[in-house]
C-alpha cells in the first residue's frame, strides 16, 4: 500500500510539471529586453515540430508516449502487487 502512495505522489508531481509554464528570460545583464531578429527566430522554431502539427502526426507520438508511459505505470503496479503478495507468503 505505501507503494501505491509514493506513485500517485509521483503521477501528480508530473502532471503539475506540465501544468507550470516555463519561460526564459530574454534580458540582458543590463534588464533591458534582447530583440531577435527574422533570421534569429526562425532558426530557432522547431520546424519538424510545426510540419507534424500541420500533418496531424504529433498526435499519434503523444498517443504512443501517453500508452508508453501507463504501460510502464500499469506494469509497476502489477510488480508491487505481485511483490507485496510474496512478501505476505512469507512472513507466514
């Protein structure tokens, strides 16, 4: 059971680390703001990352990485049980 605890505390501490944006700082050590120009932004947006989400790909990695992940999940949870269920056998 207290296995089960510690993975839903680690399930919420990574779905709140999708849910707090991150942003860089675009200041000098002055304060003032960096301006970029076309060339500069453009080199760096991730075009292979725009052409997926035009083709609607990006869709079916995120699709593959989600049932990676609770496959992995659901296989922990399937261990502990099977473990805890040992552990029980034998302390009898």
């Amino acid at each position: 059971m207290k296995m089960h605890k510690w993975l839903l505390v680690l399930l919420l501490m990574w779905a709140a680390g999708f849910s707090i944006p991150a942003s860089a700082q675009n200041t000098t050590e002055g304060g003032s703001t960096i301006e970029y120009t076309s060339q500069d932004k453009a080199a760096s947006d991730p075009e292979m990352a725009d052409v997926m989400r035009q083709d609607g790909k990006i869709y079916i990695v995120v699709a593959v990485l989600v049932s990676i992940l609770l496959g992995i999940l659901f296989y922990l949870i399937s261990l502990d049980r099977k473990i805890g269920k040992l552990e029980r056998e034998l302390r009898q």
